[in-house]
C-alpha cells in the first residue's frame, strides 16, 4: 500500500521529492502534493514515474477498473 509517508521515504531514497517529481515533468511545483490530496492526473503520473511504478498501483482507488 502506498500512503503519503511511503511516497516521500521512497522519493527521498531516489534523492527527489514532491516538488523535484513536479518540476522534472515541467510541472507547477507543487503538482505532485496535490496529487496526494485530489485526483491530478499529471501530478499522479509524475510521482509513478519518479518512483517507477504504475500510475494504477500508486492510486489504486483512483484508477479501479469500472465493472
């Protein structure tokens, strides 16, 4: 499970951050922090990069296949 304390250890580890994930996607700084609160999609889409992960298993609740 990746909650909000998990994503920054694991960007840390990289030597990134919120704002480092936003702004090497050419991004608004504060892009990936609002993704951690609502859905936003670029923002999302930056941290799975930054962490090498789907999108889809980063925000597993955002991204449920509809049935």
């Amino acid at each position: 499970m990746w909650d909000k304390a998990k994503i920054k250890i694991e960007l840390m580890k990289r030597g990134s951050n919120f704002t480092k994930a936003a702004l090497d996607e050419d991004l608004s700084s504060g892009a990936c922090r609002t993704a951690m609160v609502k859905p936003f999609p670029a923002g999302e889409r930056a941290l799975a990069k930054a962490l090498d992960v789907r999108v889809e298993d980063l925000f597993p609740e955002r991204y449920r296949e509809a049935k």
